[in-house]
C-alpha cells in the first residue's frame, strides 16, 4: 500500500498516456473492422447460409464509433464503459475464434474506465480543460496488467515446455509453414543467434513485472519489447497483438518526450494542459484503485496456480488437507470470472502439446469447370497463411479447424463454412461447387534446432486427401482417408 501511495502521488504530463489511448484504442479498431469484415466467419454457424441467431452488423458498427470517439477523445469517460461491455460481450464469449490478445483488450478496457484518458490531445479536453497532470500509477497500471500479467503468468507454462527450456521458443514455431508469414531461413539459420533470442524472450518475461518501473530499466525493457513485438508483427499473422502490445510499451516512454515531440508540432494550449497545474489529492479514488489492483493480483495468483509448474505441488497440498475438490471448483469458477471480465487467463504460448504430432498442414482448392485448381486464401501453395489468416483466424484454423489430432465434425465444419465464405466473395453458385483438399505432411524436429528446416518442409509435396462437393447448398466432405493416416 505504502508503494502504491508513492505512485499515486507523484504526478506527471498525461501526454504519453494520451498517446496510448490513441494507439491502443486505434488498433482495436482495426481489430473490430477485421471482424466486421469476416463476421460471417465468425458468427455464423455456416457463412452465409445458417446465420447466427443475432445479427452483428448493426453492434459492430456501434462498436466501431465508439472505439472512434475513445481514439479522439470525446465522451470518452462514456465512451470506455461502453467499449468494456462490448469487450466482455463479443470478445469475451468467443470459444472457436478466441487468441491471447482478446484478453488484453478486455483487460486494458476495464481499466481504461478508470483512467484519465481525456486530459491530452483530446477533443473533451478542448471544450472543458482539466489539469493535464495525473498520478503515475495510471501509466503503470496498463503495463502491469496488458504486459506484466502475460508475462509472468507465461512463465510458469514455458519453464515445463522443452521448446523453450531448450532455447527454441522463437526458433520453432517460426520454422513451421503454418505459423509462419515470413521465409526467413537465413535468419533461423543463425542457431546462436536463435538459441539467445529464445532464452532472452524467458528471462526477459520471467523479470519484467519486477522490474519495468524502475526508472534506469524503462528504457532497455522498452527496447527489448518492442524488438520482441515488431518480431512478433513480422514473423506471425497476428498483426493486431504484436501492434496493440507496442501501444502498450509506449507508456514506458518518458514523458517529456512527448511534450517535446507535441510542442514542436505547435500543439499549444487548448490541447494540451499546463504541467504546472496540481490535482487534488482524491483519497476515494485511491482506495478504489487499490481495491482493483489487489483484487485483479489475487485473480491473476488463482489462475497462476493452475499452471503445470505449480498444478501438482497445489493438488498435492490441497489434498492433504482434504480440501482438492472444494479449492478446484472455486478456482475454477474464479478463472472463469477473471478471464471473462478481466482477461486474466492462462497463456500457454507455443508450447509443446501444441505441436506434438502436428505434422499435417491442410489446404482447400477451388476446382472450376474446366479442371482448373486454385487455392483458396487461407494456405497458400507453400504451406503458409493467405489472406484469410490473421488474429483469431489463424488461430481458429491452426487449432480448431485443423489440430495436432485431427477432429473429423471439426473440421467438416470449419471447411464448410471457409468455402461457403469464399464462394459467396467470389460469386461461385454452390448449388454446384467442387473443391480439393490436400494434406502437406513436415517433420517434427524434435524439440532440436535443425539447419534449413524451414525450406524443408515448404518443399514437402502436396497429397490428394479427399473431395469437397456443394450440391444445392448442401455441403460433402469425402476423405480418402484420415488425415494423420498420410
């Protein structure tokens, strides 16, 4: 408490916190339009032709504008609640298309309610201005949760994962087709360099919650970071994560960068507040902040002791006492709470359940009348995401759609409703439709770093797997033979 009174008291320039609800809030846009744009991908049952039982256009374009009014600051304090209750309805209830950044916007958009978002470069400011300085709690506050949480949860999953415990936590999945946007087999070549990079992604997020305030760290841990997120952004279709985490870093930036940068843009006054102004010492609101974080740490411990590194030495303390059952259920009935309005989750990150046996990469193509094949844009000819494949997208076709062990409703599922979405975007009648899928089968490495893997399995052959027939709107699947069986 004693610490949290020296951050609360201590004021700086709200411009950097400006500059993060600027970018942050922006890139949820885009997230938000990515979803519009593919929400018959996301909401129907089969796109286009068994709709979901609520039609999301009208909530997503709501969604949108008030995601606009929070990027310029106007009615922003409103603006924010109304954002939460979208994240907690839309984002929070996703199970085929949900991904780790999901939870992160959830999570920065419940403590954005209590933020003071409007003092800089906002247009409530404009019209009402208000003292400029805030507590600087209110820049750490993003971090500690969107970033630090993630990190130290992470942990304790990769420290039981021999990718990362061997060095191959970025290596790995940047070496597999399916994962991969960027052919870079000279750089994954480079198994020092890789080794490094790996075990520096563990130490960096094993310290980085203990560390990052510390005023002589800022800036290495920023440096680090967004090195690591712009890795992120150009190895992996997950543009929206790598970007929305970047915003986040921004709030390590000192903040008179910023004045500076805005005082040069001639950015006078009726923007931004004098620095001289003081805020009133608030005591409720200080209590109240106290309250959020406490609650939100115990939340993040229940979920960190469900970990594979803690899980056994708990069960075995819990059972001892002959509490297991009682404490699993309400744990489990808190992470359910916590993930659903807080975003505080699990984030086992590219670990190894993930890839045991997954050595099956699966494509779709159109077959036209003449004979002709075209794959569809979401592997393309190599083995790699298309168009169709990024966010959750990737994610739901990497892991729920196709699997380590393939699940044949799954699947016929997944590829009816991608089809279905693809033909209604390239006027293909599927009263009569035919399509082709085909398996590339790739090597698991074995938990080893390997010279040229990555060119390896982008030159595996393409196999016939089975046919894909539309007959009046009616969708069949026929398999030549089960897809781990090639």
């Amino acid at each position: 408490m004693s610490f949290i009174n020296k951050l609360f008291e201590k004021k700086i320039s709200a411009s950097g916190l400006a500059v993060f609800r600027i970018t942050f809030f922006l890139n949820l846009l885009l997230e938000v339009i990515h979803i519009f744009r593919y929400r018959h991908l996301y909401f129907d049952k089969i796109a286009y032709l068994e709709f979901s039982d609520i039609n999301m256009t009208l909530p997503l374009l709501l969604w949108m504008l008030v995601l606009f009014l929070i990027v310029i600051g106007f009615f922003t304090r409103i603006a924010t609640i109304i954002n939460y209750v979208f994240c907690v309805t839309i984002l929070s209830s996703f199970t085929d298309f949900e991904y780790h950044m999901h939870y992160v916007y959830v999570g920065i958009s419940f403590l954005s309610i209590i933020l003071p978002f409007s003092r800089s470069l906002s247009l409530d400011f404009l019209f009402k201005p208000k003292s400029q300085n805030v507590s600087v709690i209110y820049y750490y506050l993003p971090v500690f949760i969107g970033i630090g949480f993630v990190y130290f949860d992470s942990i304790f999953h990769k420290f039981t994962s021999e990718i990362w415990t061997n060095g191959l936590g970025v290596w790995f999945p940047s070496s597999l087709p399916q994962i991969t946007i960027w052919e870079d087999q000279w750089l994954l070549n480079q198994k020092f360099l890789m080794l490094f990079l790996g075990y520096l992604v563990l130490v960096f997020e094993t310290i980085f919650i203990f560390f990052f305030f510390i005023k002589k760290l800022r800036i290495p841990f920023f440096i680090i970071g967004i090195g690591l997120h712009i890795g992120i952004l150009l190895e992996y279709p997950i543009p929206y994560f790598a970007l929305g985490v970047i915003a986040i870093y921004l709030l390590l930036v000192p903040v008179a960068y910023w004045d500076k940068l805005f005082s040069r843009m001639g950015l006078n006054g009726k923007y931004l507040a004098k620095k001289n102004e003081e805020v009133p010492f608030q005591s409720p609101k200080k209590k109240l902040i106290a309250i959020i974080i406490f609650l939100l740490i115990f939340l993040q411990t229940n979920i960190t002791l469900q970990s594979p590194l803690l899980k056994p030495v708990i069960s075995k303390v819990t059972k001892n006492i002959g509490v297991e059952r009682h404490f699993n259920n309400t744990s489990d009935q808190l992470s359910h709470f916590s993930r659903k309005f807080f975003g505080i989750t699990k984030h086992p990150v590219f670990m190894d359940d993930h890839f045991n046996g997954y050595n099956h990469i699966i494509s779709v193509s159109f077959i036209d009348t003449l004979g002709n094949s075209s794959y569809l844009p979401i592997i393309n000819k190599k083995g790699m995401p298309n168009d169709y494949l990024k966010g959750a997208l990737w994610v739901n076709w990497n892991w729920r759609v196709n699997n380590p062990k393939v699940k044949d409703v799954k699947l016929e599922q997944g590829i009816a409703s991608y089809t279905a979405y693809w033909a209604k975007k390239n006027n293909v009648d599927l009263n009569n439709a035919r399509f082709e899928i085909s398996v590339k089968k790739i090597d698991l490495p074995n938990w080893k770093w390997e010279k040229d893997y990555l060119t390896k399995q982008l030159n595996k052959p393409w196999q016939k797997a089975g046919n894909i027939l539309w007959e009046n709107k009616k969708f069949k699947l026929t398999l030549l033979k089960p897809i781990e069986d090639y």
